[in-house]
C-alpha cells in the first residue's frame, strides 16, 4: 500500500507591511471624509454616520497586530482604499503566478526535490485572479513539471482540501508527488470601507508537496496518517462577485461583491462544529486528543482558535500546542493553517502528532493529522 508523507513546505511573505496604527489612521481619514461629505444625509437620519475604528478594537476583536500586503499605498488611501495591483499582459507571469512559483521552490528545496520529481500541481486558494487558463497550469510550465494541474476553491479550506486532493493522487498511483500551492491574495477582496471586516486579511502564498513515502529519506517529513472533510452551506460568509455581475448592472460595486460575513454567527456555529470534526477524526484513529503535540489551526481569528483547541483538549492550549501567526500575518484565508505548519514543525521528532485545520465560508471544514517520520 502507498503511503503519502509531507515531504516539504514553501511560504512567500510579500515584503510590504501594514499595522494596525496605520490602517486605523487611513481608515478613520475615509469616516471623516464619507461623514463630511454626507453630513446633510446624515443629520436628516437619511444616511448613518460611519464610526472610527481603533488599534485596540482590532486586536481585541482578532488578535491581529499587522498583515503582509502586495500594496501597501492603494490600501491606506483614503480615496482608494484597495490595493493597486497593474494589470499584466498575457505574456507576463501573473502575480499569483510569480508568489506561487517562490513558494514552490522552497517546498521542493527543503524536500531535496526537482520540478522533475513532481508530478502534478493544485492552486488551492480563495479567490483567483482568473477563470481560465487555470492559474495552476501557468505554474506548472512556470515549474517546468511535466503532468498535470488544476484550480480548486473551498474557501478558507482550499489547502486541506487541496490536501486530501494530493494524497488521493499519490495513494492511488496517478501521481509520485504533488505540489499544494495556495496564493492567497485576500486584499483584493476586502472591503477597507467596513470597520467590521477592514483589518482581517493579509496577501501570502504557501506550497506543500506530498510525496510517497518510499521517495522521502527515511526520518524525514510528516505521515499522513488521514485527511477529513466536511461542509455545510451557509450565507453567514459571502462573497457575490463574478463574471455574471455585468448582467445586472444595478449590483456592480455593492458591498457584497466584497468579502462580508457575519462574524458573530460564524464564531457561535464554525467554533463547535470544528472541534466535533477534529475529535471525530482522532477517533477514527483510535487516537485521542492528548496524544497530539500541536494544533496547526486555520489563522482568522485568536479568540476563535483559543475556544477550538479549549474544546478538543479540554483545557486552555499553550501557545506552543496552537501556535499563532495571525498577529503577524492576519487571515491569509487557506494559507494561515499552512503558515503556521510551517513555521512551527521543526521541533518535532519520530512519533510526534499532530493536526492542521483550516475553516470558513462554506462551510468548510478540513482536517489533516500527521506523524513525524
């Protein structure tokens, strides 16, 4: 029977940050100004006055202190407030092409693997800056890999999803290896109008390639031990945009062609469901929760993780049982529980468990439990 081990991970950070100070101050410029320039709306109760936002409120809300961005400029002016990414010609990689080509060499450098090695490649991520040619199949030739690609979107739970997708391959002998890549360019979607939402997500790219077991020195890498999905639809986190907006021109640029969420909603029926599934997984396996070292949970909010991991361990987690990367990173959507994996698995030995999880709109819920080789 083939076995499929984690062999390597690959993370590209996009140099430009951005802190709450910073964000606060561009986002409080545009109340000012939207309240100014309908301040006649507003005192005839035609039109709501919008409120500032402040540092304390968005760490308190998420844990978020800052978040990598591609644009750093477009973002944080008060007459733009997105990011201002050039449009490329046809002939020029596209921006998730080139964060997801950087991601990949370091999976495959830190796996002792070339593009030769790999048989196949899934962009896994949350929003794609295309429909077609699939952006997979640009980094594949990018790569140099010579067999197959293909896009997928399950939200913030791309990458497990992508996951299960590369295991799948490599078990059933249609692949040797296979490459996860999810670069996630969460600023493009994001509403910095909103104060609700405005400082949630940050721009990353991560990869992860999958490997049969027999191809990964002996010692090395991460046994997947299993892979479980779940979802179940809900409106509590949306996002409207498409290609069939222009057919009805009354709805182009609403808000909900924007990321919008219903974050207490979502916090009160995601949080629960997500312990169920990894405890359910656990048993499966005849594994119990305190046999895990480490949590490698989906990065969206701190107060959310802390209730998860206080659900399946019965107790309040360390941080070095759940690590935290969103207090630098933010929601990085499917990357977050990849980021975190990443920067926190070098500490394992032989026999170490341990799961990633990524959640969102869906709902989705994907779990991986692995065991260092």
């Amino acid at each position: 029977m083939i076995k499929a081990v984690i062999s390597g991970t690959g993370l590209y950070t996009p140099p430009a940050t951005i802190s709450n100070d910073e964000l606060v101050n561009a986002f409080n410029a545009y109340v000012e100004r939207h309240n100014s320039e309908h301040a006649d709306e507003i005192a005839r109760g035609e039109r709501g006055a919008l409120q500032p936002s402040s540092s304390e409120f968005i760490e308190k809300a998420s844990g978020i202190k800052r978040r990598h961005v591609i644009d750093k400029e477009g973002i944080l002016d008060p007459e733009r407030m997105c990011p201002s990414i050039p449009d490329r010609s046809n002939d020029e990689p596209s921006v998730q092409c080139e964060m997801s080509v950087s991601a990949c060499h370091e999976a495959l450098q830190q796996a002792g693997k070339t593009p030769a090695d790999v048989d196949a490649l899934i962009v896994a991520c949350s929003n794609l800056q295309r429909a077609y040619p699939a952006v997979s199949v640009e980094v594949q030739a990018a790569l140099g890999i010579d067999g197959f690609a293909y896009d997928m979107n399950v939200a913030c739970s791309s990458a497990t999803f992508g996951l299960q997708a590369a295991v799948n391959a490599v078990e059933n002998g249609s692949a040797r290896a296979v490459l996860v890549v999810s670069p996630e360019i969460c600023s493009g979607h994001l509403n910095f109008g909103d104060r609700d939402s405005h400082f949630i997500f940050g721009d990353a790219c991560t990869a992860i390639l999958v490997e049969r077991e027999e191809s990964v020195t002996p010692g090395e890498g991460f046994e997947i031990l299993g892979t479980s999905l779940k979802t179940k639809f809900s409106n509590a986190i949306r996002n409207n945009f498409g290609f069939l907006n222009r057919a009805d021109k009354s709805g182009v640029n609403k808000p909900d062609k924007l990321f919008v969420q219903q974050g207490r909603k979502v916090f009160r029926e995601v949080s629960p469901l997500v312990a169920e599934t990894i405890l359910g997984q656990l048993g499966s396996l005849s594994l119990e929760a305190r046999e895990l070292k480490r949590m490698w949970l989906h990065q969206a909010n701190l107060n959310m993780n802390q209730l998860i991991a206080r659900k399946v361990l019965g107790r309040d987690a360390t941080t070095e049982e759940a690590p935290v990367i969103l207090d630098e990173y933010a929601n990085t959507s499917s990357a977050g529980s990849i980021i975190a994996f990443h920067k926190h698995k070098d500490d394992f030995t032989t026999g170490d468990l341990g799961v990633i999880c990524s959640f969102g709109a869906g709902y989705s819920i994907g779990s991986v439990v692995v065991r260092r080789r």
